[in-house]
C-alpha cells in the first residue's frame, strides 16, 4: 500500500475557517449520512418478501422497487460529484440529504408498486448528490495523518452499512412496528434525516465559491454531453442486469448491454477530444492517470461485487432455502459487518511489514471464507456456530481487499481533483454492486432451479465456489507492485 503520511498528524485545511475548528464533527455528520444511504441500498432486500405480499408487486417490480434506487445512484454519481465542485460540498450533500429524507417519506406512505418504484427513483437521485461530497469534504479539509484516519473510518462505515443493512432491516420487518410492515425501513430515515439537516446546516462548511475558485467551477461546467452519454451508458448496463434474470434474459436485454459497450466508448472518446481541446470533461483523464486509481477501481469493482452478491444469494438461501425469518436472517450478517468495521478502523496500526500483504491477503481470506461457507451448506444445514465464523472472515477478507485500496488511492488526490476522483470510485463501488448482485444472484437462481434433487444446498455451494473464483481473481490486482504516489502525471 501507498503510504506517504508521517508520524505526526498534519492540520485539516478548509475554504472556510470556521470547520478548522471543528473537524470531527463534520466528519461524523457526512459519515452518519452516508451509512444511512448505504443502510437502504441493502435495507429492502429482507423487506421484499413482506413488500410483495402486502402490494402484490410483480417479479419485475420488486427488483425495480429493491434496486431503482441503485439505478439512478450509479447513473447520477459523477454528476453529483460535479454538482459539489459548482454549489460548494456542504450545500451539494446538504440539498441531496433534503431529497433523500423527503422521497423516503415518501417511499414510506406509498400505496402501490408505481409509486414505490418512483419514489425509489427519487431516493437514489437524492443519495447521488449527498454521497459524493463525502470523499471530497474529507479529500479537501484534511491532510497527512488526519486524511488517513478519515479515510479509514469512511472506508469501514462504507461497507459495514452492506450488512448492518441486512440487519436493521430484519429488526425493522419482523418488529412490525405499530403494524406498518415494510414501510418502517424507509420512515427510519425521516428523523434521522432531518437531524443531520439540522446539525449540518450549523456544522457543515459554506465553502463560498468566490474569486478563483467561483471562476474555475463555472467555467467547467456540467459536461451535458458526456453526461448524456454516461447516462444512457450506464443505463443501458444497469437495468439489463436489474431484470435479465426475472425476464428469462430477452432479445431486448442482450441489445441494451451490447448497447451499452458502444456507449461506454463513446463517452470516453468524447471525453478524451474534449480534455485535448483544452474543455472540461466530466471525468477529466488526468484522474484516471493518477498513481493507483484505475488499479485501485479495479479492485474496488471486485471485492463490492462479491460482497453484494454474497449478501444478496445468502439473503435469498437463507430465507427462502433454510425458511429463516427476516430478524434471524439479518441477524446472521452481524459477524460480517462487525470485523468488517473494526478491520477498518484499525488495520493502519499494524506491522508494516504486514501492510504490502494486506490486499491479497484479504482477497484470499475472502476465497476461503466463501469455500467454508460452501462446505457448511452444501448438505442443506445452517452451519452451525461455525457459519458466524465464516461469516466474520469473509467480512476481514473484505475489509482488507477495500480499505487499503481506497485509502492508498485517495491518499495523494490534489484537492482541485477530488470531486473527480470520488465520482469515479464511488460509481465503480456502485457498480460492482450491481454486477454482483446480478453475476452472482442469477448464478444461484439458475443452480437453484436446475439442482432438482441435491436441493438447495447444491445452488448455495455452488455460488460460493464462484465468489471464490471472483476473490482468487482480485488477488492477482493486489500483487501488482506498488509504486509510491509522489505526484500526478502530466496533463
């Protein structure tokens, strides 16, 4: 791992000399937000059951009711982060927490799968614009040391909200609270919202755009046309996989993914004509040549991409395979989550001679841990007390294929790039959520539907063999040599 920091903690610097005081608070405040963002990306999964009884949802909507609001996510990630360069970060993340809290509301108070699905819609778009101010807040009002530990504990609050997700979601549904159902998972969000909307209006910096900096913003712009090709790229990749696998995979879907490859080039050669002409892309290639970045993407897509589809094929084995209640079966992800946090949160004091280990140390852990989880299921039975500790290694497997990767990446980030450079990173994580839920989810769905007689237990084994196959994979990344951030590459 890329380490440049000393021994001493270096000061936060801000526009604003006001949050110079108050670093910590800022800190939590994006943080809080942000986990409650990433509780509800994982949150409906153990709803949906009670969701499609109670709104008689359809196969194809419930899967737009459970991942719309990653849809519009994915696809508004990077315009968000351009949104927090033009308004200033504090006001970006604070408009997209009031959209946020506002359509949880209403997804809450829904009374049918339309509106749910639109108001999921809406909640995404909200998370778009709050979620990317996160890493540039933190990028441009802390350095050194301080930048490290914050990065640390955005990187653990990052993933645990995966499982935590799967948690509260089964306290929520099987608490059933005044005889709401499903609709306590949205309504959390309301107080919690309007809490942080409070605090962040007293706490969060103004970051006044004015002189210099106003000038440069304005000048770059919203990119319409890279944005439109990014749009209808992502789009395109995104809601194939979404429903591929309830539709059967029709002619249509094939077409919108090929589709979506001549977007995706498209947009990058539009972007690079328009750098060359002295513009302002969307996403600028400097960013992409900075020391780490595209390695440090490449692992983030595949340690999120398992984590998602374990989460999402154990959630489905769980309940529907073992017959588990939703608090039960939230409940089981807890190991996962915990070690995941405090692996997180501490993995920057160990040896040294540990850290150029730690990547694909932890994607082997991940290997392992999916292997055991297998071997555990493979006959049908819940695993015992051993499940918790497969669980609880898969959860430190990827915490150390992710938290050194985005720490090491984001490290030396110069902070007129830190928009960019988060945009791109949080859309990859984005993304590889959905390929795995997609890969790995439809992976179990078909075992599941051919194993006839080996039972469920076949499908779930299955597909940890393939999570396996996937982390064995990310290992190779982490044992690229690494070369020591001193600066970015020209142009």
């Amino acid at each position: 791992m890329t380490t440049t920091a000393g021994t001493t903690p270096l000061p936060v610097t801000s526009e604003d000399a006001t949050t110079d005081k108050r670093p910590g608070r800022v800190l939590a405040l994006v943080l809080a937000a942000q986990f409650m963002a990433l509780l509800d990306t994982f949150i409906v999964n153990v709803a949906a059951p009670t969701i499609r009884s109670e709104l008689g949802a359809s196969g194809a909507g419930l899967q737009l009711v459970v991942a719309g609001y990653t849809i519009t996510y994915a696809v508004l990630l990077i315009i968000g982060a351009r949104l927090g360069g033009l308004l200033g970060h504090g006001r970006a993340h604070l408009a997209g927490l009031a959209v946020f809290t506002a359509a949880s509301l209403a997804c809450g108070l829904a009374v049918g799968t339309g509106q749910l699905i639109a108001f999921r819609l809406i909640q995404g778009a909200g998370a778009a614009v709050m979620i990317p101010q996160v890493l540039s807040l933190i990028q441009r009002h802390f350095t050194g040391e301080a930048r490290f530990r914050a990065l640390g504990a955005y990187s653990a609050v990052l993933a645990t909200g995966a499982a935590a997700g799967q948690v509260v979601g089964g306290v929520l549904v099987s608490a059933d609270l005044f005889g709401a159902g499903w609709r306590p998972v949205f309504l959390v969000n309301v107080p919690i919202g309007l809490v942080l909307l409070v605090l962040g209006f007293r706490v969060l910096p103004g970051e006044p755009r004015t002189g210099a900096a106003r000038v440069q913003a304005r000048a770059r712009g919203l990119d319409l046309p890279g944005l439109v090709l990014l749009a209808a790229a992502v789009t395109l990749l995104t809601i194939p996989l979404v429903l591929g696998q309830e539709l059967d995979w029709p002619a249509w879907i094939r077409v919108c993914l090929i589709a979506s490859v001549g977007f995706f080039a498209g947009f990058a050669g539009y972007e690079s004509r328009l750098a060359a002409r002295g513009g302002a892309p969307l996403i600028a290639p400097r960013v992409l040549r900075i020391p780490g970045i595209a390695r440090a993407a490449l692992r983030i897509l595949v340690v999120m991409a398992v984590n998602a589809g374990f989460l999402f094929a154990m959630t489905l084995h769980i309940q529907g395979g073992l017959g588990y209640s939703a608090l039960r079966t939230g409940l089981m992800f807890a190991p996962t989550a915990l070690v995941f946090g405090a692996i997180g949160l501490t993995w920057r004091r160990w040896s040294t001679r540990l850290q150029r280990a730690l990547v694909p140390g932890g994607f082997v852990l991940v290997a392992i841990g999916s292997v055991a989880i297998g071997l555990l299921m493979r006959e049908g039975g819940d695993g015992g007390l051993w499940l918790y500790a497969a669980f609880a290694v898969m959860g430190g497997g990827m915490a150390l294929g992710f938290s050194p990767t985005l720490t090491g990446a984001l490290a030396n980030v110069r902070p007129e790039d830190a928009a960019d450079a988060s945009g791109v990173l949080v859309t990859v994580t984005q993304l590889g959520q959905l390929l795995g839920v997609a890969t790995f989810g439809t992976f179990y769905l078909n075992r599941l539907d051919t194993s006839g007689m080996h039972g469920v237990g076949h499908a779930v084994w299955a597909c940890t063999l393939a999570l396996s196959a996937a982390a064995l994979a990310g290992v190779s990344a982490g044992l690229v040599r690494r070369r020591r951030a001193t600066g970015y590459p020209p142009g």
